[in-house]
C-alpha cells in the first residue's frame, strides 16, 4: 500500500510533463507563426523604406534641378542688367548728349570727355554710336517680334474658331437649310399646281367675247349699296358677239343689276353668268355648242353710264353655289388681259382632235398642236388656242418653234429615273442632276408647260423671240431660281 504511493505521484508528474510539452509545442508553433509574420512585416517594411528612399531620391533630384535652373535664370537676369547698365553707360558718354558735362566750359568739358573715355578704353565716339544703333536696332526688332508672336497666336485662335464654326454650321444648320429649301420649293410648285384654273368643260379655250377686248383683275372691288365686284368686267365696243366658252345650256332674262343677261350652264356642271348685254342671239335654242353667237356687248342694267362691257362670272358649283374668280381663267382664254382677243375662232376649237388623257389628277383634255418647226405639240385644250396662236406669230418673225409639252404618268418616272433623282417619288426636284418635278406635280402632265426644242440657251433666237412675247399668250419662263435651276426651254402657264 505504501509502495503504489509513489507509482501514483509519480504518473501525475509523468501526465504533468506530458502537458508541458504539449503546451510548450504549442508555444513553439505560435512563436514561428509570429516570427513568419513579423518577417513578412518586416521585408513590406524594408520595400516601403526603399520605395520612400527612391522618392526622397528622386524629390532631391528634381529639387537640384530646380535649384540649378534658378541659379541659371538668376544668371541671365544679372546679365540682362549688366547689358542694361553697360547700354545706358554708353548712350550716356556719347558725343552731345546732355550730361554731367555739358554745363562746363567747353575747354574743361573736352578735357574731362577725353580722360573719360581714356577710362573706358580709348573709345572712339563713333564706336559709341555705332552701339546706340545696334542696341535700338536690337530693340525694335524684339518689339516688332512680339508683336507678330501675339497677332500670329491672335490669328490662330480666330482660324481655330472660324473652322469650329463652319464644322458645326454643316454638320446642323445645312442639311436641315437644304431639306427646307427643297421642300419649300416643292410645296410651293405643289400649291400653284392646285390653284390652276381648270379648263373650261367641254370647251376648247374659247374667249366669251369674239372680238378685241380688255380687262384687269378687278374681283372685290367696292359697288354701290356696300356690294363687292363678283366678276370679271371685259371691255369691248358695243355690238361685239358673246359666245357661249363650252358646250351647255343657255337661257336668257333679264334683272336689276345685269339687264339684259344670259346664263350658260355647261354639261360638266359649270356655271357662267353675262350680264349687261345689248342684245340676245339665240334665244331659246337651249343646248348650244362652245363658240355659238349667244348675245352682243352693250351696258344694260346699272352699267348705263359705264363703257360698254360684259360683265361675267363663274360658279365652279353650279348655278346657286359661290362665284370664283375669274382673271386667271380670262386670261388663259384670251391672253393676258386680252391680248389674244380677236383672233380668228371656230366652234370646232384649235387645230386637231382633242382627246382625253388619265393624270395623277384626274382626265383632262389634250389636242395636239402643229408646229411649224416640225411635229405637234401636245397640250391641254385649255391653252390649245392660243398655243397656235404663239406658233403662228412666231413663224411670222422668222422663229420656228417646236418641242413636247404634254407628259404621261409613266414619261415623268422615266425622266426621274433618268435624270438621277435618289428617289423617284420622294426625292425634291432640285436633288436630281437635271431638275425634274415629282410625279404628279409636273406641269407636264397638265398639258400646262412646253420644253422648246431648239431654246437651249439663253443667247438663242428663239429664247429672245419667246421673252419678247410669250407673257401676251400665257406663257412664263422658269427663269433661274437658283444657278442649278436655270431652263430657257421651259416655258409653263405659271413659270413652274
């Protein structure tokens, strides 16, 4: 019993020591990990102080430097005074100049002047001169140079700025100048296309007076009892047949206003009232032709104390709807106020066949032209009448015309595609090599606009005969809109 005592004690001691080791093996472990550690924080620490080293190096590098080109500019600005004070030293002991000496006597004053300059080195006057002018020569010229350095910066900057300007305005405002203009040109030949009096249903241009006459665009103007002008006064000496513009149905009567009047009212619906007749002709015939004697100018009605006249109307409605005005209808019937008025006329209208064409706009009436350069020439009845007429006049002078006016749908978008428009419907005229009118919108599919053959220059006898005459049958010149869009061949009821 005694004895396992100390066996006891001595496990405890042996299982004590075990744990010591253990907790000293532990201790080892940590103590490496930390001497890893304090390692890795030390080799960071050594390549941070080199890294602070370099820069330090490298800040007493650029210091030195720094410190050298102060050092050098400290230099040239001492030398800049020394050539300074040297210059002044000289300008002042040159020959004349009002110093120190010139007070003295002029013995005393050559005698100092002669040691003085014995002192700076027996130095000729002229040579003193001589450095005066290099010295004011040296100047101007550095003056003369920084002027030129800062207009030249000047002229840069304004360069710089003018080509910034010019990059931005194309690239923005042109485009959108170009599709405006172009789309403006468009719709403006799109509206006065539209405003183009029809012609006269199932009439062949006909004038209402078969004889000389004139008139203005006198629509709106004041009448007694607070009325406007609702028509068109063409004035003619009395006696002067009217004949009916269309194929219709006349009646005549009389009223307050008009007196003795006639009313036609032509087989597509249109109606036209002359008033103010002398006398009638005709009378209860009903359905008469276009060109059929249907009264005489007089001054009936309230027109008792005017010059003898027809006054007439139009109502694009029919009888009972609005009148319209009626000066650019007169005028493609008997020349601008009147000036195709008179000539001879038949019921069987111009020369040749009429025939109906299909147009984007609808069938209009077409009659082909003989011209006497050779050829017809296709136009609308409209203007057909007094086409010959500005034919005929023509070859009286010596000037034979010919050409082509009227166009088929299919003719304008071949001649699009010809002419190298981007697109043939779309596109605006001014886009194609030779401006051409989208389809539909072309005056030529009007019968309205003739392309001269033998005008294709403004030098030519035949532009300088057509700008002489044609405004007195209708026609006008396109003219040049711009330098691109100039067409003495083309010739149009509008100048489109």
């Amino acid at each position: 019993m005694v004895a396992q005592i100390p066996i006891q004690a001595a496990a405890k001691t042996a299982q004590a020591g075990a744990k010591t080791a253990q907790a000293g093996a532990k201790a080892g472990k940590a103590g490496v990990k930390a001497g890893q550690k304090a390692a890795q924080a030390g080799k960071k620490a050594a390549q941070a102080g080199k890294r602070t080293a370099d820069g330090a190096k490298k800040t007493g590098q650029a210091a030195k430097q720094t410190a050298n080109a102060g050092r050098h500019a400290a230099h040239a600005g001492s030398r800049t005074n020394d050539a300074f004070r040297n210059a002044r030293r000289i300008n002042n002991n040159r020959p004349g100049r009002n110093n120190k000496y010139s007070k003295l006597r002029p013995d005393v004053r050559k005698r100092l002047q002669s040691k003085r300059r014995q002192a700076l080195g027996q130095r000729d006057p002229q040579d003193l001169d001589q450095a005066e002018k290099t010295a004011r020569f040296v100047g101007r010229r550095l003056k003369r140079l920084a002027r030129l350095d800062h207009d030249q910066k000047f002229r840069r900057r304004l360069r710089r700025l003018l080509i910034l300007f010019a990059a931005v305005f194309a690239l923005f405002f042109l485009p959108t100048l170009r599709l405006a203009n172009a789309q403006q040109e468009e719709n403006a030949a799109d509206d006065l296309l539209a405003l183009e009096p029809p012609p006269p249903a199932g009439g062949y241009g006909l004038c209402p007076i078969a004889g000389k006459t004139n008139f203005s665009n006198d629509w709106g103007a004041a009448r007694q009892e607070g009325r406007t002008h609702e028509g068109l006064d063409m004035f003619a000496p009395s006696g002067t047949p009217v004949i009916a513009v269309a194929d219709g149905t006349v009646e005549h009567g009389t009223d307050r206003l008009g007196g003795n009047v006639y009313r036609l009212t032509a087989d597509d619906g249109t109606y036209y009232y002359g008033a103010h007749l002398s006398a009638y002709e005709n009378v209860g015939i009903g359905h008469v032709s276009a060109g059929t004697v249907i009264g005489y100018v007089g001054n009936s009605g309230d027109a008792a104390n005017t010059p003898s006249h027809l006054h007439w109307q139009i109502h694009p409605g029919g009888r009972g709807s609005a009148a319209s005005p009626p000066y650019e209808t007169a005028n493609s019937l008997c020349g601008v106020n009147g000036a195709l008025s008179g000539t001879p006329r038949s019921s069987a209208g111009p020369p040749g066949s009429s025939r109906s064409e299909t147009t984007a706009r609808g069938p209009i009436q077409v009659v082909d032209v003989p011209a006497p350069g050779g050829g017809t020439i296709t136009v609308n009845v409209s203007i057909g009448t007094q086409v010959k007429a500005l034919l005929d006049a023509a070859a009286a002078d010596g000037v034979r015309l010919s050409g082509s006016a009227f166009r088929t749908l299919q003719s304008q978008i071949a001649l699009r595609t010809k002419n190298g428009c981007p697109d043939v419907w779309t596109s605006p005229s001014s886009s194609c090599r030779v401006p051409t009118a989208t389809p539909g919108k072309s005056m030529h599919e009007q019968g309205l606009a003739i392309d001269f053959a033998n005008c294709g220059s403004f030098s030519t006898r035949c532009f300088d005969w057509l700008d002489g005459h044609a405004a007195a049958y209708g026609l006008k010149n396109l003219g040049c809109v711009t330098p691109s869009k100039c067409e003495p061949w083309h010739w149009s009821t509008n100048g489109k």
